[in-house]
C-alpha cells in the first residue's frame, strides 16, 4: 500500500456460523503503527446461485494525517476480482 509492503499479524477474533462472518483483528505489525485499531469483518450472503461476500473494515486513525483507506479498498477489490476468475475457472 502506498508504494510500501505491509505486514501484520492477525488473530481470528469471531466465528458466527450463524450470521456466516469471520472477524479478524490485527494484534502487530505496520499497520497498527497508523491505526490504534484494525478489524476487518468478512460475511457470506446468499444471493442465487453464487454468495456475495461484504468486507466490512473498522479502525481508528493514530492522528487526522493518516491517509485514508482508498489503496486498502483497491487491494481488496483485486483480490476478490482475482479470486472470482480463480472460482469461474474451477
């Protein structure tokens, strides 16, 4: 992200089996450096034939100058871009 590699180390934080969601919190690593906290909620939705999935990311700014999200929020889209072909192909 921003020209930069990042590395964190994260820790499952909540399984819902229920509402199908996996939560991850980030425990160290860069981006806790920028972020008092970082989580990032992933849930599976059925819709037809194939689930959509809905990223949901929560976090808190060190200070107003940190940048926002917007290369975090382009790096997801390719991955589920690149996984989408990947599942197209199977």
């Amino acid at each position: 992200m921003y020209g930069k590699n990042y590395v964190t180390k994260e820790v499952v934080e909540a399984i819902n089996e229920e509402n199908k969601t996996i939560t991850y919190r980030a425990i160290e690593g860069d981006v806790l450096k920028e972020y008092k906290s970082f989580k990032v909620i992933i849930q599976s939705i059925p819709k037809g034939e194939a689930p959509w999935v809905r990223w949901t990311i929560e976090f808190e700014k060190r200070n107003k100058n940190i940048p926002h999200l917007i290369k975090l929020l382009e790096f997801v889209i390719h991955l589920c871009e690149e996984l989408d072909d990947h599942l197209v192909q199977a």
